[in-house]
C-alpha cells in the first residue's frame, strides 16, 4: 500500500521550499514532550495526560502493538470515539509503523469491511460498546476475511483486534461488555498499558526490535517521511468511501500550515469534539496541529451541551465545528464562552447569514474552513474583515497550492465565472487506494484532483464555494445549484437550517423539494411551502429554483461527521412522507 508517485520536479520544488522535510508525523506531534513535560497535553472524559506522559504511554502502546504481531507498514482500522485512548493508539501505530486507517465512530459494518478489504489492514482497534455488537462485527469481519482474503492473513498472524471499554460503559450503564473478549482480541486500555502481550514479547524478542526507553521494545525506524502516514476516508456521500493514503511529509504540512492559520500555541486550548479520526478535528490543525505547538487538547462529544461544557470547563480557546452544530450553540441556555478566541466551521457551507448571526453571537473570530481529506484546504484569515468572512470559504492554505477553475468540458473558465475547483500541491494526493477507472475519473493526466466542488473567486481572493457538481436539481433540463437555495432560505427569520434535494417528477424529471427545520419559536405555519416561495422569490432566484414541495423537520439527517446527509435525505424524497406537512401552497 503506497501513495501515487510525485513528478521528480514537483517533489524537488516542494522539498527546495520546505514543505517537504524529514520529520515524521508522530516526532512533529511529539515535540514538546522534551520541552514542557508537565504540561497538559489530553484532557479527555476520564483522564489527562501532560506532554510528558503521552509520550511515555505513545513508546509502551507502539512496543505492545509490535508485541501483539504487528509490523512495520501494515495497516489497522481506528474505529474509536473522541478520548484519550484513541490519540495514544494513534500516535502509538505511527510509533510503530504500522498506519492508521481512520474511520469515524458513526461508519457502519458495511463500510468498515469494505475499508478493511480495501486497506488489507490487518486488524482493528474498535469500542466495545452497544451490547457486543463491535465484538460480533469483528468476530464476522475476521471471519469473512478467512474465507474471502485468505492471502491478507497468513497462518502465523491472525487478525488483530482490540477493544475499548469506554468511562460510561465502566460506569454500567448496560451497553458496556457482554461477556468475555473473543479467542485473540485485547482489550485495548490494557494492550496501551503494556499488559497482556508478554508472552507474545518474549518471542519477537529476537525479531530486531529495538529496546525504547520503557525498557519494552519498538521496532527501529526503517520507514521515512516519504512514506504512508495514515489513510483517511473521502467524504463523498455516494457509494462506499474511498481511501485516501497520506503521507508523514505531506501531512506534517497539512497539520503545520493549519496550525499557524488558526494561531495556535503553547496558550491555546483546542476543543476536538468532531471525531477525531476525520480530517478537520485531526489535522486541520486538530489535535495534531494542537500538540505540534505545545498547546492542550480537549476531548469531547458533539452535541451542543457537551461542547458548550466542554468549552466553560476547560477555558477552550480554539474549537473546530460543522455548521449546523456550530448554530445550535447559541441557543444553549446560560453557556459561557468567554474564553472562545477562535471558531472555526467547515466540512459543509456556513450560509452568510448564518455566519452573520455566529459573528454577533459569540464573540470570537470565526473562520471558515473549507476542506477535503483528500488534501486542499482553505481558512479564512484571522485577519480578514468580517465580511469576507461572513461571506467566503476561505483561500488556499500552503504557497505550494494550485488551483483552476473548469467549465463541464473540463477546459478553464475565469475564477470570478465560477466553475470546478481543481487542485494539486504539497499535501494533495494524486490517486485514491482505488481501482484505476476510479482514479482515471478523480483525477487528471497530469495529477490535477477534481474536486467536484463548484466555487467563484470573491473580489477578496477567496472562494465561495456555490455548490457541488453534483448537488444541482435539473427541472425539465433548467438547473439550480441546491446551495443556491439554501443560502437563500438560510436568511428566512424562521428557517434554522434547511437542504434542498431533487423530488422525482414524471415530465419534468426533477423538482425542487426544501427540508426546513424550523427556528426556535417558529412553528410549521412559519415555513409553508406558500411563505418560502415568496421569501426566495423576494431573494432573486430564478421561477425554476422554487420549490414545488416542503417538508418540515425537526432536524436533518447527518453523515457521520454531521454534515447533512443528502443522500438520505434524496431516498426520503423517493417514499411518501409519513405525516403528511407538505402544505399546499
Ligand atoms: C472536510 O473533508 P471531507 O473530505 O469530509 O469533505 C470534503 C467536502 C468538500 O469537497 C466540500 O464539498 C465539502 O466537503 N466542504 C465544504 C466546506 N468544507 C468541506 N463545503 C462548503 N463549505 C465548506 N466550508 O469536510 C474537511 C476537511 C478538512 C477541514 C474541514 C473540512
């Protein structure tokens, strides 16, 4: 399993600039562990860790998953919410050289196993929760591979799975451990500990792995920063992710650049409450780019209340949210968040208007974050006036970025026309882990990524991204971009958030169907079909953009890292609604 290869020109100007350099990703995250040892580097739900200690637990977790049977180069899936024991695992397989591949805890079975195959990774490190359905996932999945992908697993290395019992589940809260681990599994807070894999130890004693300070052994460092770092999943809604190889170079610069866009520093107090096995809460900057700077990482879960907790508790300075969850903090009664210097949104659009009202209610600088784990990103600067906040995506990252704009016969059209962001650079990959016809669509000849994404080039020099190639509703052959709705009924006083998806239609073959959740206070009358129709008509959008039907809900459905779930939200519009809403106009 390798990245794409880079052209010997590009890699030298990347390497000449100082964008590439030698230094691995888990060394970078564990750079301040020599200069402020007791300094706090995790708070998470059941304990903390200083700089001093998660190194220390990064050595004993690496030694313990090469006594477990893991080498070098292999890959094992992190499936594992937001604690204190997902960051040491992580570092501890970089330590390790074994690499990560990142799942979301909220990615389903199906899923998992597809990236399992697609990565033959050789084990997975899950949470042993909801009365044992992890175990029997892994039980399965280890059995399929038996049967189906015998060559992934030889006779001598069985899969590796490891589980971990969460604070609540310890508590008894009924969904914790069923009964016993299957014949082969760990439990993974013993396993990072140092316990369990003794016998195992003695044996591979004399493998050459090497004895670290912990007086347990690691093996030697025979991969560099050219090499994969982790695999990340594409967050495309349709059809199975894919795998995204990154590697220590490239990802050191993703996790650098981002760090000092959000200015962050030994003083800063990073809240993680996205998962952090997806990109934003990772490495944009994340909890990487918060330990690459001395600063402290506070581990949390995504709802509103536990976010606006999280941030008075712990004095949080930085806090990194997709818009919708973003929205819904203000409207936590009594939270104070004083201490919030910079939020930051992304992973889908913050409409302006929703963005106008953040700005006034917080207090704190927003930025806006438009990213892909494929690599490019985009912040708004600290420094950028309100209204360019307010109203873009932000610009690109590195100076090593590149991008054009491409009209639908892929040729390139003026960035203030708008048109199809494609991308390359330093932390760009250049192929998914796919089958070449996957690759031959993602990508260009000369290794330009499309993103799909459509943007125009704001007078500021950032982009507002206006929509996704394929998120546009085409009604009898005239098509509107959904954001081009949504932005508009963002502004709507009693719309609190809302998606525009295609509606099946026998002459016209699509329509225009709104979901709208309504704001707090606004009632179903607020949002009738009638009532949104003159609203977007008022705005300026096109007779074809309005739609022909509406349905109110309490809240949109979310991807795993939740951003609204188009995809479902398209199936729903296939079924008749169950509670019949739709008002007729
Ligand atoms: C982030 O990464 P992914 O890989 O889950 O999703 C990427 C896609 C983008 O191509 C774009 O379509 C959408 O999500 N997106 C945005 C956006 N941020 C992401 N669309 C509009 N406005 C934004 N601010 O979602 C991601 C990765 C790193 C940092 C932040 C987000």
């Amino acid at each position: 399993m390798r990245a794409e290869t880079v052209p010997a020109h590009l890699e030298r100007a990347y390497v000449d600039r100082g964008y590439w350099r030698a230094d691995l990703l888990d060394d970078v995250a564990l750079r301040y562990a020599s200069r402020t040892p007791d300094r706090p580097a995790l708070i998470g739900p059941s304990r903390t860790l200083t700089y001093g200690r998660l190194a220390a637990e990064t050595n004993t977790a690496a030694a313990a998953f090469a006594a477990a049977g893991l080498r070098p180069g292999d890959a094992v899936a992190v499936r594992l919410p937001n604690t204190v024991e997902v960051v040491v695992a992580l570092l501890g397989l970089l330590r390790a050289g074994v690499v990560p591949v990142l799942v979301p805890p909220a990615v389903g079975e199906d899923e998992l196993r597809h990236v399992v195959a697609a990565t033959k990774a050789r084990g997975v490190l899950l949470v042993d929760q909801l009365n044992g359905r992890s175990v029997r996932a892994f039980t399965e999945l280890r059995a399929t591979l038996r049967t189906e992908h015998t060559g992934q697993l030889g006779e001598d290395r069985p899969f590796f799975g490891a589980f971990l019992t969460t604070a609540t589940d310890r508590a008894g809260n009924g969904s914790g451990r069923t009964g016993a681990l299957p014949e082969g599994a760990y439990d993974l807070s013993e396993l990072l500990a140092g316990e369990g894999t003794q016998e195992r130890a003695g044996k591979d004693a004399e493998e050459g792995l090497e004895e670290a300070a912990s007086g347990r052994r690691v093996p030697p460092r025979t991969w560099r920063s050219a090499d994969l770092a982790v695999c990340l999943l594409s967050g495309g809604s349709t059809g199975p992710p894919k795998v995204i190889p990154r590697t220590h170079r490239d990802y050191v610069h993703n996790v650098e650049i981002s760090a000092r866009l959000a200015g962050l520093g030994p003083h800063s107090r990073y809240l993680a409450a996205l998962p952090v096995t997806h990109n934003f809460a990772l490495g944009c900057p994340g909890v990487l780019g918060t330990l690459a700077t001395g600063g402290t990482v506070v581990l949390s879960e995504a709802t509103p209340n536990k976010v606006a907790a999280a941030v008075a508790a712990h004095r949080v300075t930085v806090a990194a949210l997709v818009p919708g969850l973003a929205k819904s903090l203000a409207a936590v009664a009594g939270a104070d968040f004083s201490s919030l210097e910079v939020l930051q949104a992304g992973g889908a659009k913050l409409h302006e208007a929703d963005a106008r009202r953040l700005i006034d209610q917080l207090g704190c600088r927003v930025q806006q974050v438009f990213g892909m784990a494929e690599g490019l990103l985009n912040f708004t600067r600290l420094d950028d006036p309100d209204d360019v906040v307010a109203a873009t995506q932000g610009r690109p990252a590195s100076p090593g970025d590149e991008w054009r704009t491409v009209g639908p016969d892929g040729r390139p059209v003026p960035a203030e026309e708008g048109g199809e962001l494609q991308v390359r650079g330093p932390y760009t990959i250049r192929g998914y882990l796919a089958k070449p016809e996957v690759n031959a669509a993602a990508f260009t000849e000369d290794g330009w990524f499309r993103t799909g994404d459509i943007v125009r080039l704001h007078e500021s020099g950032n982009f507002v991204v206006t929509g996704r190639r394929k998120d546009f509703i085409n009604r009898g052959g005239e098509k509107v971009a959904a954001a081009e709705i949504e932005g508009r009924l963002a502004a709507h006083p009693a719309v609190s958030d809302c998606a525009a998806v295609p509606a099946p239609h026998d002459f016209l073959g699509e329509t225009v169907c709104v979901f709208v959740v309504p704001a707090a206070g606004a009632g179903p009358e607020a949002v009738t079909l009638h009532e949104l129709r003159r609203h977007l008509r008022e705005s300026g959008l096109p007779p074809y953009g309005l739609p022909e039907s509406v349905r109110v809900v309490e809240a949109l459905p979310q991807t795993a890292v939740g951003k609204p779930d188009r995809a479902a939200l398209t199936r729903l519009v296939a079924e008749p609604p169950s509670d019949p809403q739709d008002p007729a106009s």
